[in-house]
C-alpha cells in the first residue's frame, strides 16, 4: 500500500517508471472487507455497483483538485 499510497518510484527519476505506469493490475481489500480485483470485470463491476457512492465522492475530490 506504501508503494503506491506514495506512487513511490525508487531509484527511478521522472514519470516513466513510477508506480501507476508500472503496474498492470491491483487486488486489495478495503476495511470493509471488500475486495477488489481490478483486473477481474466481475470484480470491478460488482465493486462499483456496491460502492457507487464512494466512487462518486473520489471522483469529486478528483474534479476539485484539477479545477
């Protein structure tokens, strides 16, 4: 969680090969106890059907940040 939490890169300088171009795919486990595979569809669509509000509100935050 600390690598990507902190999108930390290493030894590696710039944007190329930090964590969010490195990776293919995420399996996690929210507090809640849901887990998420994100490389499943099942998965993710069950994901956003029983945490649409959580997404919503991350979306939010994303749209407030880039305005």
């Amino acid at each position: 969680g600390g690598i990507v939490a902190n999108n930390a890169s290493g030894m590696c300088c710039g944007t190329a090969q930090n964590t969010y171009h490195t990776l293919a795919g995420l399996r996690l486990v929210l507090a809640d106890g849901t887990r998420l595979d994100s490389e499943d569809p099942a998965s993710v669509a069950a994901f956003e059907s029983s945490h649409a509000e959580l997404l919503e509100a991350l979306a939010r935050l994303g749209r407030e940040t880039r305005a």
